[in-house]
C-alpha cells in the first residue's frame, strides 16, 4: 500500500515538474520575443489588421507557392463576378500538361482531352499546392499565364501591398518553366512578397471569401481517382510523422518551397472568436516553419485580447467640440462613429489615446468647419496611439479598412444662419476688425 503511494506521489511530483518547466518555456518565449530563426516573419489580427509581432516584415523575398494565394483570390473573385462558375470546365493545355507531367513537380497528373471542372483545379491548387492546376486556372481566366500575372500585380496594387512582383501564377522560379515563362518577365524573374504583403494578402483572402478556408483546412482529398494530402501539417492529418504539428484551430491557409525560398508558410487559426494570421519565410525545414508558426501562434493567443478601447460616440477628452463658421451655433461636438475594438495585452488599455485629423478641405482658413453641417457627418479621422514602452507594430496596410483609424463625425447638425444674421456678424467682424487694428496702432505710438 505504501509503495502504490509512494508512486503516486512521485508519479504527482514529476507531473508538476512537468508543468513548471512548460510555463517556463512559455515564459521564456515570449520574454525573448519569440526568438524566430526566420528571416522574416509577422503575427497579424485577422479582424483589425492590427500587427502583434514582425522580424523583418518588409524585406521582398521569394515566396515560392504562397504566390498561390493570389491566383486563388482572383479565382475566387471571378467566380463572384460570374466570369466562371465552379462547375465551369476547361481541358489542360500543353503548357500545364508539361509542368504536370514533370516528375520533379509532383503534379497530380493532369491529362489532356479531358474536362476539369474549376472545382476541382482549385481543390488541387489549395489543398496539395499542385502547380499545373493552378496555370490552367490562369489560362481559364485570363486567356494565358502572361494576361494572369498582369491581374496579379493590379490586384496587389489595388490591395496596398508595398513590397511585391508576380512573376507566375504558382511561385516557381521562371527558369523552371522553360520557354514557357510569362511574356513580359525575364526567363530568370522569381515572385516576390515581403511578410507584411504576404500577410495582407492572407487578410484579404480569409476577410473576402471566407469559404476559402473551408477548402483549405481539408487536410486529405482525392482528385483522378488518387489520394492528395494537404502540405500543411499543423492540420489534422492522421499519422504519427505529421500528427506532432498539429494545432488546434489552423484552417489554412499555404506552404510554399523552393531551393531559393526555402521552407516558408502563411498560416490562420482561430480561437474563440479570434482569428490570428501568421507568415514565416526562409525557414531551413518543414519543421522549422510549422515550429515558428506555432511559437507566433502561441504569443498572439496567450497575450492578446480583443478589447473595445473606446465605444461609439466616445470624445476624447480637450477635443469634444470644433468651432464652426457661418452656422446658427458657434460649435459642434465631435465624436468617433463606431466603437474602437483592438486586441492588447492585459493591463495595457490605458496606455491608447485618439489623435483626431480633421479634413484641411472642410475647414476655412481660420480653422473652422463651415455651414451647413449634418449630423454624422463625416469630418476627419482620429488614429490610435500607443503610449507603453513597448514597440508598437502598428497595422497591416496604410491604406483600406484596416489602418487603425477611425471615423470622426459631428454629433448634431448646424443650420447655416440667415442672411440677416450673417450680415450683422460680418458688420460685427468689420467693427471688431477696425477696433483692433486702432489699439495696434495706439500701442506703436508708444512703443
């Protein structure tokens, strides 16, 4: 009986030890900043576009196939504008017959004179990173490959991305291609992303066509009559070898791979409401970018929290009214259209504060608003500014939605005062005007 205790004691003790040592590693993660053997990498809200953590996020690096990413935004978005449907169905051309047929790309093996349905292509490109399907979309769409990159970089202008260049619609290198590289590029061109733009892809995808992640967190499909598997690993895969990546609540989003990108991969999970996006580039293995991912994911989970940090309505505090000219009022207040909801770290919800910008084109030279005001009107913006000592990240795009500023509006409407009304005020300013301009001159007489 007291040999069981005692195992049961010592058995107690070791599973606290255990514990311990977990808590201090978490600890030591985040105290080191993670600590990332990535090139570069970012951690991004998906909701807010708020940056939680970056390494180098603005270096352009070769993304190998999270270019797909891309295509499979533009397929997306063909379907919506009824361009295409998903059961639309092509046949495969020579060119992505050859990659396909190319062994050193692990194709699904594509054949010609047969119809594929988009859904199907698409599945092939989202979930196993097949090359060839995803050119034959390019051709679906565009006409050719050349026509497709040419969509490709209007749409990543259209979206801010700042350090950036599409090559091809899958992520290898030009020279893979042969003579069939994209007219207008070089045979030597690659794709280029940095993991800010990458991320910004990623936010636009999942915020845009949300049922993307509903194909790309299938972990195992078929296609032709064969098994394909997902690259992502932190998905639930059965098998010991990939079983260890797995992460609760990843549902995409893409790896990518080659010898010049290395291993990189932009993930997203979600979590009680909360939705992270993470990129990792230039990693040395599959092991290491799923490893990097998950340390990201951890950081943002364990201390972030959506918190509304200002609600609707709200008036910063010396900043509640601006004087207004020509109206029936002298002023008006001013306030934030919609609630301010960022995620923080605990205790740090003091440490943010509204800077207001009101348009210069609806202000007169002496700072005022003019009449007629309506109410709600829009009038500016007010921008969230961290004051703690740590460094503050900022947000996904200077540009969209997803900047961290916020609409700033008037609270009532202002009539434009009469005519009578403007005259005697204008009489008013005459004399007022005179009046000061005798006391200036008094007091040079006697300075």
């Amino acid at each position: 009986m007291r040999k069981n205790l005692k195992k049961v004691l010592l058995l107690a003790v070791a599973s606290i030890l255990v514990f311990t040592s977990m808590l201090t590693a978490t600890k030591s993660v985040q105290a080191n900043e993670l600590d990332l053997v990535s090139e570069s990498a970012i951690l991004v809200d998906g909701e807010t576009g708020k940056v939680l953590y970056a390494k180098n996020p603005d270096v352009a690096l070769p993304p190998a196939s999270m270019t797909k990413m891309m295509t499979e935004y533009l397929v997306w978005e063909a379907v919506e504008n009824g361009d295409i449907t998903w059961d639309t169905t092509t046949e495969i051309s020579d060119y992505p017959y050859s990659i396909s047929a190319n062994n050193s790309f692990s194709g699904v093996g594509l054949k010609q004179q047969q119809e594929y349905t988009v859904k199907e292509l698409y599945e092939a490109m989202a979930i196993n990173s097949d090359n060839a399907t995803t050119i034959a979309l390019a051709e679906l769409i565009a006409g050719s490959e050349s026509e497709f990159v040419k969509m490709m970089n209007e749409k990543g202008e259209e979206m801010g991305l700042q350090e950036f260049k599409f090559v091809n619609s899958t992520g290898l290198d030009n020279e893979d291609l042969g003579d069939n590289y994209p007219e207008g590029t070089n045979p030597n061109d690659t794709n280029l992303l940095s993991a800010r733009s990458a991320a910004l892809l990623a936010y636009h995808l999942v915020n845009d066509y949300e049922e993307a992640l509903e194909i790309s967190s299938i972990p195992q499909t078929t296609f032709g009559g064969q098994t394909i598997n997902n690259w992502n690993y932190m998905l639930s895969h059965e098998g010991d070898n990939l079983a260890s990546f797995y992460y609760e609540g990843v549902d995409g989003l893409k790896t990518g791979f080659t010898e010049l990108a290395g291993y990189s991969f932009t993930g997203t999970a979600e979590r009680n409401g909360q939705r992270l996006i993470t990129v990792v580039m230039k990693t040395g293995s599959e092991t290491e970018r799923f490893e990097e991912t998950a340390k990201l994911l951890d950081y943002g989970f364990s201390n972030f929290e959506n918190t509304e940090l200002f609600s609707a309505g709200y008036q910063e505090e010396g900043y509640e009214t601006v004087p207004v000219a020509k109206g029936k009022e002298d002023q008006v207040s001013i306030s934030i259209q919609d609630s301010v909801n960022v995620p923080i770290k605990a205790d740090e919800k003091d440490l943010y504060r509204l800077e207001y910008n009101i348009d210069q084109d609806k202000l007169n030279e002496d700072g005022e608003l003019i009449a007629p005001l309506e109410a709600n009107e829009a009038i500016g913006t007010a921008k969230l500014v961290y004051d703690g000592e740590t460094e503050d990240y900022g947000y996904i795009s200077d540009a969209g939605s997803n900047t961290g500023e916020f609409t700033l509006v008037t609270d009532e409407a202002v009539e434009k005062s009469n005519w009578f009304m403007l005259t005697l005020q204008a009489i008013g300013d005459f004399f007022v005007n005179i009046f000061t301009s005798a006391v200036d001159w008094i007091k040079g007489l006697f300075s």
